[in-house]
C-alpha cells in the first residue's frame, strides 16, 4: 500500500498556494523513500514546499545551509573534546551532526545549496543515501530510521558560479525543478506574506516590478520575496512603489553586465515599464 498525499490539505495547512503538480512529484519521492534535488532561482519556495510535505508526512525536518567551508565534521558530528580527554571515546560522547540527527530521528535532511558544499562534504552523503548508513571513526556504523532522505536543492546551472555536483551525487537524487510561478499566483503569495495589508493595486505593481526584472539584462532577477519587500515598503511609503523599488532591488538582483547597462538605467526602465500605467494610490 502506498500512502496517498492530500495535496489540497497541505496546501490549506501550509499556505502553499498553486503548486499542485510540485507538491504531487515531491510527495511521490519523499513517500517512497526517495531523495530529491530541488533546482530553481532563489525564492521560488523550495524550502516552503519541502518542509510543507514533510511535515504533512509527519517526518521531522532537519535543515542544512551549504556554504564552500562547510566541514565533514559539522555535517556528520563530533566527539567532545574534553570528554574525550578524560574518558576516551565513549559513544555517549559523540554529539550528533544534522545528518546523524535527521538519520536517527527518520526525518527529512534538507541540505539547501548542497552544490556549493565542499567536495568532501558531498561524499560523506554518498553511503547515507545509498543505504542510509554512516561510519563513524571511534563510533562505528549508524543505521538511519525508516523515512530518513534527502532533499538537496541548487540553484539552476546557467547561475551557479560555484561547484556542481558529482555524477555519483546526482545518480541518488531525482530531480524536481521550480520555476517563477505566475502574476496572480505571486500576487497572492504577497498578499500572504506581507504584514501590512497591501491594497491590490500595492501589490500587483509590486508583482510587476520585481517580475520585469526576469530578463536578459538581469543575470538574477527578483523573487517574489522582493515583490513582498516592496508591498511592504509602499505602504510605509503613502503608496510610493517606484521608492520602495529602489531600496528592495539593488541587494535582490544582479546585472547581466553592469559595464554596459548601470543600475539606475535599468531601474529607471523597470519604473517606466511597469508603474507608468498605474500610478500608485495617494
Ligand atoms: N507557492 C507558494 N505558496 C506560498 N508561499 C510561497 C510560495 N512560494 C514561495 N512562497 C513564499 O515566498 C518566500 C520564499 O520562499 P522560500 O524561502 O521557500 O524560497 P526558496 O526557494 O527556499 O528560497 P532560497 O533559494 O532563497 O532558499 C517565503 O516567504 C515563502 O513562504
Ligand atoms: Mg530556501
């Protein structure tokens, strides 16, 4: 028997909105034991719907950010030290890691931008994902719980500056890819997520600035979260969307070549494009 996920359950229980066909192949994966690579720009809800299936699974959720110094160490676990010093190395001395923790408890392990996690770090997973074991020097063999695997995610190949992963890696992961989600959609993700209560017209003019930036001359355009940050910042604004932009997009987008085209060019067009036609609301 397999377990079947209630897709429009989660979604209410979680807040996810659309989605659907996501939600399905991730539930499919997580409910068959299997681990998945969640690829997409930043900020279109990979950890939103990863922690929204596991938990409707009720499996815990055990999260890991990935980083070029993250350590072997860090990730499996480490004897104390001192402990050690005086007593040798006595298994209740070992203080697990995020993946020896999410091993034990059969919970997810969510290793955000494991790409950029040094190489060493990747094949320490490899056995983990296999066979859902780990060796451990002084320790021995850990045995993960039923429901333990992995999702990974990595941002898409044409912006990932740093490393790839290994074809060993990739052989153990099913992918599932997230794209930009659509206007009405991301209108009500800000409407959702904004603590000040946009007015429509707030909030589809931010949807459209932070949307007009997904083009050729933006290397990383802006996710819904800034669509949020300027709907938030309008409203402190007296309505002012083209203000709001100006502060939320300079950390949030990265121009295609900043020689060429400078920032304020490009923000001067994205105000014309998008709010000409819609003054804001006094
Ligand atoms: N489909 C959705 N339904 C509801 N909220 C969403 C959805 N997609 C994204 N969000 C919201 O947008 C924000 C960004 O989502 P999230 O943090 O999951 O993205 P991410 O892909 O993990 O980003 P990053 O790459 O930066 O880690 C969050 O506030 C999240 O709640
Ligand atoms: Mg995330």
């Amino acid at each position: 028997m397999i377990d079947r996920l209630d897709l429009e359950g989660i979604a209410r229980q979680h807040g996810v909105i659309g989605r659907r066909p996501e939600l399905r192949l991730l539930g499919a994966c997580l409910i068959t034991g299997r681990n998945v690579l969640l690829e997409g720009p930043v900020g279109v809800g990979k950890t939103a719907l990863a922690r929204a299936v596991a938990t409707a699974l009720a499996r815990g959720f055990v999260r890991v950010d990935g980083d070029g110094r993250y350590t072997e160490a860090k990730l499996v676990g480490h004897f104390d030290p001192p402990g050690v010093l005086e007593r040798g190395y006595q298994p209740d001395l070992f203080i697990p890691g995020p993946l020896v923790e999410a091993m034990q408890r059969g919970a997810v392990l969510f290793v955000n931008e494991l790409n950029r996690m040094p190489e060493g770090v990747q094949n320490v997973l490899l056995p983990a994902l296999d066979e859902g074991i780990v060796h451990i020097p002084h320790l021995g063999e850990v045995r993960a719980e039923r429901g333990f695997c992995v999702v990974a995610t990595q941002n898409p190949a044409e912006f990932v500056a740093t490393g790839h992963l290994s074809e060993a890696l990739l052989d153990r992961f099913e992918l599932v890819k997230l794209g930009y989600q659509d206007a009405t959609e991301e209108c009500e993700i800000v409407r959702q997520d904004a603590r000040t209560a946009p007015s429509d017209s707030i909030i589809a003019q931010a949807v459209a600035v932070a949307r007009a930036t997904r083009t050729d001359r933006v290397r990383r355009g802006a996710s819904v979260r800034a669509a949020i940050a300027i709907a938030d910042l309008a409203m402190a604004l007296d309505g002012d969307v083209a203000a709001a932009a100006r502060i939320a997009l300079p950390t949030r987008i990265e121009l295609t070549d900043p020689d060429q085209v400078g920032f304020d060019t490009v923000l001067a067009d994205l105000e014309k494009k998008t709010l000409a036609q819609s003054p804001a609301p006094t």
